[in-house]
C-alpha cells in the first residue's frame, strides 16, 4: 500500500488508538473525569491526525533523497522524535489551555505522555511497516539487471 491510501490508514489506525491511550491516561494519571479526557483527546488526536499527514510527507521526501534505504532503528528513532517533538509545540499550549494551567504544568503533565507516545510511535511504525509494506520512500532501489544499463538517478 502506497501514497495517500497509505497515509490515510497509518493515520486513522495510529489516532484511533492515540484517543483510547489518551483518555485513559488523562483520566487515570493527571485526575479528569472521562469526558472531560475524552475531549482533550479528541483535539490533540484531530491536531496529530493533521501533523501526522504533514511530518509523514515531509519525512517520506527526505527520506527518498538518502542514500541509504531502509528503516533501521536510527531512522525509526529520528522519525518518532521528530514526530512526537513537533507535536509537543502544538499540544501542550493546547493542554494549558484545556485544563486551566501554565505551560510549564502542562508539560509536566504532558511528560508521561511524551514519552509513552516516543514508543508508542516507533512501535507503531514497526507494526505497521510489517503488516503493510515499507513505503516506497524507505524500499531499496530495484537491483540491475544482466545486460541492461544502469539509470542515473
């Protein structure tokens, strides 16, 4: 699976799953009653859902233009930082917000979060490129073949 069929399911799987673990957290760990977590969780999925189209492209280009091919756990780890440190910047105002606080105690409360989701994006993506297919950003260049020239690129 390729393109925008690809996205699209990465991201409607990825945030289904990011509003249950949300809510869940937000209820248990930071003390609000369920609707009140379930709503939190709807935005900041809504706000990732759209971040995840944009990081997704923006790191499928870069990716492309890399010699190297592949999806090795340094560039696992380079897109689950990324991802998640981008979202950061939109979230925690938006928690601050929310939940009546500063941004220092969003953070704070955000942190548990933070890096739960730093895993959870990486094992995702592990997932997902295994029941999926790596995109063609990551696939390895088709080898030559006997008696035929090799392309430039």
């Amino acid at each position: 699976m390729q393109g925008f069929k690809r996205k699209l399911t990465y991201a409607c799987l990825f945030e289904a799953l990011a509003i249950v673990f949300t809510t869940f957290g937000l209820a248990v760990i930071a003390g609000h009653d369920s609707a009140h977590s379930t709503a939190a969780a709807v935005a900041s999925s809504t706000i990732a859902f759209i971040w995840n189209f944009i990081f997704n492209g923006l790191f499928e280009r870069w990716e492309a233009r890399q010699a190297k091919r592949g999806r090795g756990f340094a560039r696992r780890a380079a897109h689950a930082i990324g991802f998640e440190g981008g979202l950061v910047l939109m979230l925690v105002p938006m928690f601050a917000w929310w939940l009546d606080i500063g941004l220092w105690d969003a953070f704070v409360l955000d942190l548990g979060l933070i890096v739960f989701f730093m895993v959870y994006t990486y094992l995702f993506n592990l997932g997902f490129d295994r029941v999926f297919g790596l995109p063609s950003s990551a696939m390895p260049a088709p080898a030559p073949q006997p008696g035929r020239p090799v392309e430039a690129r």
